[in-house]
C-alpha cells in the first residue's frame, strides 16, 4: 500500500483533455531560466535577486562560493565562484551543501541548561559565575577552553584574547590539536615559523608530485582538480599503505607498511647522498645542520630496510630515481603523516629531502603540509592557543609587551607561559585539577582518540559549557550548558586556507531562534565577565581584522598590506604576508604567491634546519591477540569530520555508505570465515564495536580500515602522541576482527 | 544597575543585529549586474559540450572519462542544486566498482540517464510519457503526462527514474536539454572538478560488440542501447564487481499489484472451473477487487485514462486494455450472457499480458520461465481448488498441482546462472522467514486439502499472496554499480 500512503500527502493533478500534456505544472516546476549574473541557467523557483561571495567553511582549500539569495537578503541556493584563484568554478560536494544544515531541525535555538531552555541572560550569569566561583577555588589553571578550526579568525582571536587575557584563563587549545600541530610544529623547527611556503599554482607546476599520507581525490578534490590541471604529463607518486582514489590516479604508488614512511624518507637521503643528488648550492647557502643529517642517514642503506618498509628493490629504485631527476619536485602531506607517534620528525624528513634537493621557493615544489579545516590556519597564527596571538610566543617579554601595545591592554593581563595541549588538559580533568571546561565548535566525544577517556572525563568537570550550532552532537549532550551559536553563513570574517590565503565569508542566512554568531556571543560574554572595556574596540570582526593587522607587523605572517575586507574580495582573497608599503596604495597583489623564494628563512640566521630523529616501531603493534592494523581517515568526499553537518543534508548522506563499513582484504576475510556485507566485530584493547565487512584488496592484509566519521571508531583508537606536537596518532593501532552474523 | 542594563540590551541589540539580512549582498550585487551574454562558467566547460548540433544518424550523450573521475560526486550536488530538485534528489549516482581477492583496484562510477537509442522506459510506458527527442536523442520525461504507475522503474536496467513521492509521478535527467540548446553545459559537466564528463555526439551504429555491457556486471547493452561511454586508458577489470554486489537491494513489494495479480488470476481460473454461480460471480467480483486494486498503484490515477496510449510497444498497456476486457467478459459470464470459452479467453489473454509486464523487464527473477509457471499456476491452483470446496473430487488435482507448483518456485534456488545469484541473495537472506512461510503455507494448503477443502483453498490463496510477495520484493533490479 505504500503508494497509496504516498499519495495521501500529494497532489492529485487533473488530467488535460488532450492525449499528450506536454507542459503543465509539473512540467514547469523543473524548468531553467538564465540566472542573470553570469550564472548561466539556473532552477526557475530559485532565481537570485541578488549574490554575495564567500568562502567555504569545510575544508581548508578554502574554495570561493557566489550565494544566490532572495529580495530578502536570505540564501536560496549556492554555486562555485568562476572568478576566485583557488577553485576555478568547481566545489566539491560538502560545498554544493553548504546551506542545507543551517536549516537542519535539531538547530540549538535558545541556551540549554541542565536540558532546559533559558535566556540568555541567565544563561550568561550562570557561565560567568560558574567559572568565577571555580577560579577563585582552584586558581586560574582550574579552567580551560577548546577552540577550534571551524569559526572565523576575528572570532577566535576574540575567544583567545577573551579567555586569557579577559577571564584570566591560562589553558586553551584547539582541534586544530588533532590535525595540524605536526605540521606547525615542523615549520616552526625547519623554518623558524609555521609557514607553509606553497600557493595551489604549484600543484600545476611540478613535474614531480609525491602525496604522503594524503587522499587528496577525496579529502580536497579541489586541490586535486589543480593536479588535472598540470601540462607537464608529471609523475605522481602516492605513499599510502591504501591503493586510495589518489594512488589509483597515481603513475607509482608505494603500499609501504603503516607509520613506515620515517624509515622511507631516510632511505631516500641516503639514497640521494650515495648517488649525488644534492643540490649542494642550495644546502651551503641556505640551510644548516647538513653535515649532521648526512652522517646520520649512513645507517639507512635503502636495501636493508625494503622489508621494513614493504617495498620491493624495483619499487624504491623507480621511486628514488624519479625524485633525482625531478626538476620541479612537490611534496604533499596530510593526516597520514600528521597523526603518527613520530609525526613532526617525519614531516621534517620529507622537509629535509626538499631542501637538500632545493625543491622549495621554486614553481612546482615545496614541502607541502595541506591543512584540514577550513580555519584551521587561522587558528595557527590568532587563535592564542598554543601561540600568543598572532604567532608570538607566551613565553618571550618582548612578544607580550608588543601584543599588549597592539591590542590596548595591560601587558601583565597576558600569561608568561603557554598553555597546555589538548591532551594534557583532558589529563588535567581526570586528574582532577581542571574542573571547568568551555568548548566551541568542535566534538571531542566524537573525535576524541580513545574517546571513551574523554566522555568519562567530562562527567568529572563542576562546569562543561558547549557553544555549538546543534544541541545534539555528542558531546553537547554531556554539557551542562550549552551556547545556541551561529554556523557559518551566518556571520561574517576571515578564514585562512592551506595556502596561506585570507578570504572573507558573508552572513547569508538567518540564525534560528537565539542562536548568535560566536563572535556576538564572545562580546556578551566579555560584559558579563566585566572585561568589557577591554574589548571596546572589538565591535565587530572587521573592527578585529583591523586590530590583527597591528598585532601582525613584524612577523612573517604580517598583513599590514590588506587595507580591508573589500580589498581581500577584490583581490579574489589575499595570501599572507602582504606588508604595508607607503608608496603604492590599493594596489592588487600578485594572487599566488609562494615564500621562500629568495632563499631566506624565518630562523635566526635564516637558513632552514635539518632536523631529524630515529624512527622507532609503533607502541601497539600487532599480536596474536589483535592481530590487524587498524588505519582510520575520511571516507568519503561528503562527509566531514564528526558529521555534525555533513550528516543533515540527504543528498549527502546518500553519497556514502549507509552502515560503518570495515575495509578487509578477502584473504584475511577467508580466513576468518567472514563473507562480504557481513556483520563483524572489530574490537581494540580499549573497545569493541560492530561494523559491516566489505571486502577489497585495496587494504594490504593485515591492514584494515575505518572511515573516521562514525562515532564508533574513535573507542578503539589508542591515546598516542607525537611528543613534539602533542598531535594524536589515530592511524596505528591493534585490533580483533571476528564475525558477528 | 545601569551596568545590568547596559548587559541585557545588549543582548538584545545584538538578537536584533543577528537576525538583520541583506548587507552581504548590498556590497557586491553591483559587480554582477551585467548581463553576461555568456555564463562565467563557460570559460571551463567548452570544450567538454559539443559546438555543432547532431545530424540525422546522431544523438547527444555523455561521455565519461574514468581516468579522471576520482570520486568526488559534485556531480550528483550539482545536479540536485542546479535542477533545483528535492531534498535527496539527484538525476546523476555514482556507484563503486572493486577488483577481486587478489587485484587492488577501485573506481568510482558516475552515471544519469544513458539516453539509450531504444529506451526501455518509453516503450514500457503505457501513456506515452516518455519522448526521445528526434533532434538531439534525449530521452525526455513529460512530468505532466506521467500517472505514476513506475513501470519505467521497473523497466530501466539501469535504475534511472525515479518515483517522487510528493508528486505521484516519476522524474529524471533530461540532460539539461535547455542548457543544451543555449549552448551551456549541463549542470554535472559543469560541476565537475576534473572535466571527467562530457556531452559528445554519437552515431547510431551497429556496434561491433552489441552484446557487451557498458560495465562488468551490467546487463548486456543490446537492451536498450545506452549511449554513455566510459572511456578509460586502463579497462575497467572483468572480475571488478559492484561495491554493492553482495548486498543486493531488496525491491519494493508493490501491494496493489500483488492483489491486482493474485485476484485477477483467481478470477480467470474461479471461471475456468466454475462449477456454479456462486464460482461465476465470485470470479466476476475478483476481477473487480483486483483491477480496482491496480489503481491504487498509481501516483495519478485520474490521468490514467490514457492509458491505451503505448499499446504499440507497452505490455502494461496492453495488459490495462486485457483487464479492461476482462471485467466485462466475467460480468457477462456470471450472468450467463457469454460462453465459458470466451470469458476464459479473454482471462487467459489477460493473465498471458501480465507475464509479459514482468518478463519484458529483462529481470532474471522475472524470466518467462519463471513467470509463466507461477501465473499461470496461479489460476489453475486457485481455480481448481475454489473448484474442490464445492466438488471434493478436485481436490487431488489440486493438490498435485500444488505440489508442481512449489517444485518448480523451489527449483529457482538451484540456477547456477550467475545472474540470478543477486536473487538467490535476497531470497536466502532478508526475504528468508517470508520464503520459508511461502512455502510451508504452500503445503498446508496442500495437505489440508485432501482433508478439508475449504481450509486448504484459504490457505492455499496465501500461500499464491506469499508468493506474489516474494514474486515482487527479490527481483533483484539490473542496477548500475551503488555505493553500500
């Protein structure tokens, strides 16, 4: 019966007295007009009266969008913006979908506390005293707050300054912990500050390109649309132990062992020393410590380690001798490099191997960390985390006073010394002496590594505020006040992408109920606080931007240079640094600028370092009792992160797989006695879950695979740390698989 | 005090703030007022659109380069927001293909409507809802013609229209034909990040391997002649097999058309052996209950007028004008006006129409071998054993022919032709409870006929619903490769 159900709700059209009705009002709902606005045809019942440009707030390649709204102001439906210089047109899909989870039923409309709808006057008196009566208790440490990669940078920044130097608060960190502290790190150490030297041209430039723990096809399809791009017919090389989307569109791909990549890059120093690859030129006039990293990869004889490294002699050959004859070599890294138990020395390996083959400040080359959230670099630089604002640092005098003078406030208001990481302040709770947590836009009980030590450590916190767009994620249920925040789209500011560039974003959308932007909220907060005055000059994010500037000049991420928002519009956004220049006024920048191309670096001396360490084996390896590797990363290109948002939008949802999937390799499978689409249990010594099995080869054996975005994965995961970045290592840990029918 | 003051209007002015609309736009509406005489976008996608219009011989079609699909899917977003269409709505998928045991391979699989040259849908639609476009071969769907009835769905091996709830009818990829004929590209060609689509112009040719599918594990392409090309440097692997091939998707049960189907076959067979009036007019009222409940099938019924339309090429047309016979022929039947042999004539002709329905979708479950057995079963079980609650001495033949009946339903399990094991899957999986109480009812109606006729005529009746069900819910459709 069920179209009889069906067609309860629907209408029943009267038939035209003509046999064939070849137009009509069903007809016609689907017809394309020209959209005007060079938009070419668009959907008649969604004509724009008028566009606005903004940036994506996914991802960090940071792709232009041209939103279509209604005579009200009021977005009604998005396309790719043709004109911006980083995606040419083309979003991917999360992109397409940017506007279907602002309208998503489980919206938080009014502050939550203890589960029950306030105002928000309440609601910020209860935040205020909580965490006053708390601080006055156990001291300025008992407090922490979690920021994040997803809000603007005015607005982190505001949260930062607000939380340390407004309420008095010394620990803060961001999500941004979980991706890009190992490539910040690395930068900082390599090459004085955490600069990512690339702009996307290069991805068309090299003739060489080598993808390290990187999924691009899926993970920035739009990075990888500059890949297509390139004319000089290049070879791609993907390190991955997965044959991924990338490694299929590769011309080699190494199925290296997990967390074998340090190993590998070592191989390939010794390898590129013993045949004289060396740009010598380069390493004498602009980097140091090359003597000491010569000496130590003598021990790394590529032949003695192929078995370690699961690469046969032809593969490393074919491998090294095309990274000796690249001209104009890049190399590209995410999350497989970036969450690893050695993560920061292996960034810095494949760092070293651009310097000593002078593949850096150069078209086409570069070591190249791709960042994930679409603010995360923002966050580096403003979020006064890890970093006092603006990439100083807590601990030097010089950077206090300097920022204190900048932002206008008393310089003893700003903490001598640095914060906590994330891993450390969710130690701090179960130790007890972090009692009070704020966290913003982010979903540890999802994301968490071992996520079941965060859920148990938050039941220990006196006061747990979540600001979040939705009171439903998982780990806005365990707050005891949650903040009903604007998503993006709106409110308006900065983001920074992947390669450095500042673009600026619209409100385009009618928050629900009460829900404020983050920014709107941080000044109600800094009132009630009573740190208001303090943040007089903070009135809204352009204002900020103004104040950013300031706190900029100097560094190597300064951006005295952008006059204002409409000059980063203009300018089809603006890569950072832009300095100030008296002469010459509004003038456009270059749109892809790369650093480094005069050969100084932002160390002391200015050369680039080597750094290095010896690999070790990761801490859980496999055994008889769990004995596969379990890898986690994206599984699909239309879902993000914990799905808070990716996971409203029905079209999205249809574009990956309905259940947890587990990839196997059918041999392992066989042995096992498991079949295709069967359930299993996958179990860790942390946790155990179901998934579904799906067989494919694409996994080694020994080796199996889930997509990061279901909740369960991250009970398995194992609490292991880069000691250098404190970044989790979510892909290499032991499990169980058994069948579950 | 006033500090307190100061604290709540400023929650209000900024609610106030928060909820004001329309400064984005005020700013930069101004750089695109003009008037483009071409889309921005053009710049990017003219070379992947034909410049010249198709000749005769020719048609427009998608070509799809697998080198560079990556598995992104804006194509799918792009076509759900350019097409402005529901909420899970999208004319273009994209599935996953996989290698085997010992191949690591994948590839991502997208694809709309193929626009075949002989489209399956047009000429299984029995109100002519469908055109293929003599200009440019775009199979067109005329959303206002449609009744809803979804036999396209069930015809299309591709899995291409799509029933729209709200709107009781069906609707699919026109291959933005007005893009087409303003000279842009369509939305997924346009949206597509690595320029893998493209609309080509084809010849109709004989081609020299018609036989071959457009993909391992497709139907063979002489069906309906898809006209998408996948192109690609390295060919798609023989032994690649769908993502979803092991869990093949458990069809819909269509209730009206199981009623319409057991009833109407009842009714031929109720007359076939109609011992008495009461056989006669139970056949008649059958036939009413099981036509009439074919209406409820439908998302338009009140357009379904038109349903002698495609009875050129529609077996469902044809079989809507056999009912439409029937019912006055059982009618005429009951009250002795006509002769046994015409009302069961035109009974016969009907049932023959129905299986014709099914076997022309080309659906392995559906086989003419498979399909005439279980109708033509169904009128003569129910028939002879309507037949033996009021004559015992039918009731060994109708338990002798139950018992052939389920033989030959249970001989399915044992094809070893590679096509029905997505059946078999469904048949020994989900459907497993419903096939086992098929069959159990199937032999109680079977053993308590011998014993009390009446009891193993209900039952048996059923069992043949059971049957239907199942007839319905595991014809596993030819799809193209999904996702889960």
């Amino acid at each position: 019966m069920e179209n009889a159900r069906k067609r309860m709700n629907m209408k029943i059209q009267f038939p035209a007295m003509t046999f064939r009705e070849i137009d009509g009002p069903l007809t016609h709902e689907l017809v394309r007009e020209p959209g005007r606005f060079g938009l070419g045809q668009v959907p008649v019942n969604r004509r724009p009266v008028a566009i606005a440009k903004s940036i994506c707030g996914f991802c960090s390649t940071g792709c232009g969008l041209k939103i279509h709204l209604d005579e009200k102001g009021q977005a009604i439906n998005l396309t790719a913006d043709t004109d911006y210089p980083v995606n040419l047109g083309m979003a991917c899909p999360k992109g397409w979908e940017s506007l279907t989870p602002l309208s998503a039923p489980d919206r938080a409309v009014a502050p939550l506390l203890d589960g029950k709808e306030v105002d928000w006057d309440t609601a910020l008196q209860v935040f205020c005293r909580k965490f006053e009566a708390i601080m006055d208790q156990h001291g300025r440490e008992s407090v922490a707050f979690l920021s994040t990669g997803q809000i603007m940078t005015e607005e982190m920044a505001f949260l930062g300054a607000l939380a340390k130097f407004g309420m008095g608060m010394i620990h803060g960190d961001g999500n941004t912990r979980q991706c890009m502290a190992t490539a910040a790190m690395a930068y900082k150490e390599s090459f004085g500050f955490d600069a990512p030297p690339y702009t996307y041209a290069d991805f068309e430039e090299s003739d060489v390109l080598v993808f390290i723990g990187a999924n691009p096809c899926i993970a920035h399809p739009i990075m990888w649309q500059r890949v297509e791009r390139n004319h000089h017919s290049p070879e791609i090389i993907v390190i991955d132990p997965r044959k991924t989307e990338t490694a299929m569109a590769a011309t080699q791909h190494l199925a290296i062992k997990p967390k074998a990549d340090l190993t590998l890059f070592y191989c390939l120093a010794n390898w590129l020393v013993a045949h004289d690859s060396l740009n010598q030129d380069f390493i004498k006039a602009h980097t140091s410590g090359f003597e000491a990293f010569q000496e130590f990869v003598k021990d790394y004889a590529p032949e003695k380690y192929l078995l370690e490294l699961g690469l046969s002699e032809k593969q490393f050959d074919k491998f090294a001798n095309s990274i000796a004859a690249g001209k104009r070599i890049s190399f590209w890294w995410t999350m497989g490099v970036n969450q690893g138990h050695q993560a920061t020395r292996t960034a810095q390996a494949i760092i070293n191997i651009a310097l000593m083959t002078g593949n850096i400040g150069r078209p086409g080359t570069g070591a190249n960390s791709i960042t994930g959230q679409c603010n995360a670099m923002g966050s580096r630089l403003f979020s006064n985390t890890t970093n006092l604002i603006g990439g100083h640092d807590f601990t030097n005098a010089l950077h206090r006073a300097k920022v204190a003078g900048a932002l206008n406030i008393p310089v003893e208001r700003i903490p001598d010394k640095p914060s906590l990481a994330y891993d450390q302040i969710i130690q701090g709770i179960e130790d007890g002496k972090i009692k009070g947590l704020w966290m913003i836009a982010t979903n540890a009980a999802h994301s968490w590594i071992n996520q079941k030590r965060f859920k148990e450590a938050a039941k220990k916190l006196d006061f747990f505020v979540v600001q979040d767009m939705y009171s439903t994620t998982e780990t806005a249920q365990l707050a005891h006040l949650i903040l009903p925040a604007g998503g993006w789209g709106e409110k308006e500011g900065t983001f920074i992408n992947s390669e450095r560039r500042i673009g600026v974003s619209h409100k385009v959308s009618r928050a629900p109920g009460q829900a404020l932007a983050d920014f709107h909220i941080f000044r109600l907060i800094a009132e009630y606080w009573g740190c208001g005055p303090m943040f007089r000059a903070w009135t809204s994010p352009e204002a900020v931007f103004q104040l950013l500037k300031e706190v900029s000049r100097g560094q190597p991420c300064e951006i005295t240079g952008i006059e204002d928002y409409a000059m980063i519009e203009h300018s089809g956004g603006i890569q950072w640094p832009l300095v100030q220049k008296s002469e010459v006024r509004s003038q456009k920048p270059e749109q892809e600028r790369r650093l480094f191309e005069d050969g100084g670096f932002f160390t002391d001396d200015g050369k680039a370092r080597f750094v290095f360490e010896a690999p070790c084996a990761p801490p859980e390896m496999p055994d008889d009792e769990f004995p596969f590797v379990l890898l986690t990363g994206r599984g699909s290109s239309t879902q993000w992160h914990t799905q808070s948002r990716t996971g409203k939008s029905a079209i999205l949802r249809k574009l990956h797989t309905s259940q947890l999937q587990i990839d196997l390799h059918p041999l392992d499978a066989k042995n096992l006695g498991v079949r295709d689409r069967e359930k299993v249990r996958v179990s860790s010594r942390r946790g155990s879950i179901t998934a579904e099995s799906r067989l494919t080869a694409t996994v080694q054996r020994g080796q199996v695979f889930l997509p990061m975005h279901d909740a369960a994965v991250n009970q398995l995961t194992l609490s292991v740390f880069d000691p250098v970045s404190r970044q989790p290592s979510y892909k290499h840990c032991a499990v169980r698989i058994e069948a579950a029918g | 005090m006033a500090a307190l003051e100061h604290r709540e209007s400023l929650i209000d002015s900024l609610l106030a703030e928060q909820s004001k609309m329309g400064t984005a736009a005020a700013c930069f509406s101004e750089w695109h007022d003009s008037d483009q005489a071409e889309p921005l976008q053009s710049r990017y996608y003219r070379n992947l659109i034909p410049f010249k219009k198709p000749e005769r011989g020719e048609q427009y079609a998608f070509e799809v380069n697998l080198d560079q699909c990556t598995g992104c899917k804006a194509c799918v977003t792009a076509c759900h927001s350019l097409n402005g269409l529901d909420d899970n709505e999208s004319w273009r998928d994209v599935g996953l293909l996989l290698g085997d045991d010992y191949t690591p391979y994948q590839q991502t699989i997208t694809s709309a409507c193929h626009h075949c040259e002989d489209p399956a849908c047009a000429n299984g639609c029995p109100v002519l809802a469908y055109e293929k476009d003599a200009d440019t071969g775009i199979v067109r769907h005329l959303d206002d013609q449609c009744i809803g009835c979804s036999y396209c769905i069930l015809k299309c091996p591709y899995d291409v229209p799509k029933y729209n709830n709200k709107r009781g009818i069906v609707r699919k990829c026109d291959m933005c034909q007005s893009r087409l004929s303003a000279g842009e590209a369509p939305a997924c060609v346009q949206a597509c990040p690595t320029s893998a689509i493209a609309i080509r112009i084809v010849e109709f040719e004989p081609r020299t391997n018609p036989s071959r599918p457009l993909l391992p594990g497709l139907i063979a392409s002489d069906y309906t002649r898809p006209t998408t090309r996948y192109i690609s440097s390295n060919p798609v692997p023989d032994t690649a097999d769908a993502a979803d091939a092991a869990k093949p998707r458990t069809e819909q049960a269509h209730t009206p058309l199981v009623v319409m189907l057991v009833l109407t076959q009842f009714a031929t067979g109720a007359i076939l052996f109609a011992q008495n009036s009461v056989m006669r007019w139970t056949g008649f009222m059958a036939a009413l209950l099981g036509i009439g409940a074919s209406v409820l099938h439908l998302g338009q019924p009140l357009k379904a007028w038109r349903c002698f339309l495609g009875w050129r090429k529609s077996w469902l047309s044809r079989e809507i004008m056999a009912f439409g016979a029937f019912a006055p022929a059982a009618f005429g039947f009951a009250l002795n006006l006509i002769p046994l042999w015409l009302a069961g004539v035109v009974g016969l002709t009907s049932v023959f129409c129905s299986v014709m329905v099914y076997v022309d979708t080309r659906r392995p479950f559906w086989a003419a071998r498979w399909t005439a057995p279980r109708f033509f079963g169904t009128t003569l079980l129910t028939g002879v054993a309507f037949a033996a609650c009021f004559d015992a001495s039918f009731a060994t033949v109708a338990a002798i022919h139950g018992m052939v009946k389920l033989g030959w339903e249970s001989l399915y399990l044992s094809s070893d032709d590679p096509r029905d094991h997505r059946s078999h899957r469904l048949l020994l999986g989900p459907l497993r409870e419903l096939h086992f109480a098929r069959f159990i009812t199937g032999l109680l109606g079977i053993s308590l006929m011998l014993s009390s006729p009446i009891a193993g005529f209900i039952c048996l009746m059923t069992g043949e619903f059971l049957e239907r069900i199942i007839f319905f819910r595991a014809a596993a459709a030819w799809k193209m490769p999904g996702n889960a």
